[in-house]
C-alpha cells in the first residue's frame, strides 16, 4: 500500500483522514511458526494471531518527538483549519484538520505564499495547486542532514516531505552505530517506504535496506531521491509488492532483519487489488514484524498517521506482540515545532520498540527535540 494516491480513491493520505490506510498456540517461538496466507477481502477469515506476550516491556508513554523548524523547513503558523509552511525558499499553505486554534501572522504573510493546495479539481498533478508563479514546476529541491532530495507538488496535497520523521530518523542512526564494524552490516526493512528518506538514511548509516511500497510511482520517486542523495551505490532493494504479502513471504523464507521501520496508512490497495484496513489488519502486520526480528535485532518503529485514536493503541499492540522480547517501548507523538511560537502540531502517532533497553536508558520528562 502507498500514500501515492488520488483523494477521490481514499488509498493513503498522511492529511486526510479515510477509513479506519498466526499463530503460536501453544506458545511457540516466533522464528519457527510457519504464518497463515490469509485473502484481505470482506469474505476472509481473520489471521490466526500470535499468541500473546506473557510479559510486559520497561515502557515510557506520552512522549512528544518534537522537529525544530531550520533552513531546510520550518512550520510558519497555522490555524483556521490551514499550515503555512516554509519548503527551503518556498512558502506553502495546505490544509491542516487539526488546527481549529486561531491563526497568529499577518493576513499578507499568509497571502504571499508561493504555492496554495485547493483541491478543487479532480486534476491529476499540479491542478489542485494555486501558483505565484505560472511556470513552478512539479518538483523542488530540499534536503536533511546534508542529504539532497526531491520535493514534489502532488494531487493529494502531500510534498513527500515529512520533517517529523527526522526524530525516526535520528534515532535509527543511534541504532545502527551500535553494530561493529566488524560484523555484518545491520539489515533494515522499510514497510510503506513512500519517497524513501528513511530507507537513504539507514544506507547511508551503513545498512543493507529493503524498501517496499505497492505504488510504482513511490519507487520511482523514491529513487530519484537515491540518485539526488548521491547514494546511488549504497545497496538497497526496491520491491513494489503489498508489504502484507511481502512479509509473509519472508518469513516463509526465513529471512529476518536488525531493523523494522513500518509506516502503514488507514486505508490502502496494494498492487493487484488487496485491501489494507488499519485497525483491521495490523495486528497481523506486527505479528509478522515480531517473526521477522533477528536475534540480533536493535529497533522496531511504528507510525500511524490520520486515524482517529490514541497512541495507546497501537502502544499496547507492541506491548503484546512484543513483551517476551525484552528491552524498552516508547510511545507518543511526533509534533513540529512552530517558528518564533511555543505552538507545536501533532502530525502523528509512534510506538517504538529498541532492545537491551529499559526506560532509565533514557532521559525521563515527556518531550524530546529532533
């Protein structure tokens, strides 16, 4: 499933809220449990689940995961229902559900943005987009951390770009660190990879990256970024697949991973017409995770964006999925930080599980900065 799709699909939009985008028993170990191949559809029978954990992670919940605005991006203002936001030179208002509060710059400031999502069109590409200037191309560039990437103006309002993920990011490089250099490189798998700036970022850190993602669109762009990044020799697999179908076959296989980043919309349809549904089918995509973890593994990171729960959902679904495990979970949100304002924006909902860890590893309080 991909985030690269039209809004009158409902696919996967991070913006716009859609739908709501086997098993151990007696408990067995998860590495020899041979998984169900369930059909996604309204006719199928659940997935047999894992059984449940029988212990409970050392946790810390609540967590804030905050980006401070920079060079690069920064969160303007927002209110009434929009964002303004500044994309390197570029100055960009989109909508924004979340800000019922009210809007604090100046009317003009809000005026002289260089490029307005409408979505008044059922155009594909720039037609939902309102341009200062008439010859504004499709992409631009931007880059984190010192690594080049593409922009894009899409018709479902996205950029491609996703400055909260940095606190992801980050922590994923922290992880992969702690691997020798003597061993062999940390294997990470990236489920729902979209453009692919974590799966760049983990290669660049010097893993062996498997990135998935049902829409060729997403692959391609996402190695236009590969190219852009100057990484282009840096070893990463693009599999345009259904992650659901993709996983399953993995552990058939008995291939396994140090590192698991997956990113799932509320509702999606992978490439031959299987339909994703979050609160429906993530259980099973954890318990395929949880199967596909190396005994050496460090990181599992889970985010949701557009549905309407809390983290503690998806907080204790780790919990039971992944409490004999060991180590430490954390939960919360990831948020941006707004330029000269204490407001921050909630973008989305994380759960991270990190081995060898309990929660006095880390600083204590409920806000950490990216």
């Amino acid at each position: 499933m991909s985030r690269n799709r039209k809004p009158a699909k409902k696919k996967h939009d991070r913006d716009n809220p859609g739908p709501a985008k086997a098993g151990r028993s007696p408990r067995q170990s998860a590495a020899t449990v041979k998984p169900p191949s369930p059909r996604r559809d309204d006719d199928a029978s659940p997935p047999l689940r894992l059984s449940p954990a029988t212990k409970r992670l050392a946790e810390k919940t609540g967590l804030l995961l905050t980006t401070k605005p920079d060079e690069n991006y920064a969160l303007l203002d927002s209110g009434d229902g929009e964002k303004l936001e500044q994309y390197g030179n570029l100055l960009i208002v989109r909508p924004e559900g979340q800000a019922i509060w009210q809007k604090t710059l100046p009317r003009d400031r809000w005026q002289a943005a260089d490029a307005v999502f409408t979505g008044d069109t059922d155009e594909e590409g720039l037609g939902r987009w309102q341009f200062r200037d008439r010859h504004q191309g499709e992409t631009f560039p931007m880059q984190w951390d010192g690594m080049p990437y593409w922009g894009r103006f899409t018709s479902f309002r996205h950029t491609g770009v996703f400055p909260e993920q940095a606190a992801h990011w980050r922590f994923m490089e922290q992880q992969l660190a702690q691997f020798s250099a003597t061993s062999e490189p940390p294997r990470v798998l990236n489920l729902f990879g979209y453009t692919g700036i974590a799966s760049l970022a983990a290669a660049r850190a010097g893993a062996y990256v498997t990135h998935v993602d049902a829409s060729k669109k997403a692959i391609g762009w996402a190695r236009e970024n590969q190219e852009r990044a100057g990484l282009a020799e840096k070893p990463i697999r693009w599999i345009c697949e259904d992650a659901v179908k993709f996983c399953e076959r993995e552990v058939r296989r008995g291939n396994r991973y140090e590192g698991i980043l997956l990113d799932p919309p509320a509702y999606g349809r992978g490439p031959k017409g299987e339909v994703w549904q979050l609160f429906e089918h993530l259980p099973h995509m954890a318990d395929l995770c949880r199967q596909l973890v190396s005994p050496s593994a460090g990181f599992v990171i889970l985010t949701a964006y557009t549905i309407r729960a809390s983290f503690l959902a998806i907080h204790e679904l780790m919990q039971e999925v992944f409490g004999d495990m060991g180590g430490l979970l954390e939960s919360g949100e990831l948020t941006i930080a707004t330029r000269d304002s204490d407001r921050r924006l909630s973008t989305s909902m994380f759960s991270r599980w990190t081995a060898g860890q309990d929660a006095s590893d880390h600083t204590g309080g409920k806000s950490e900065d990216a």
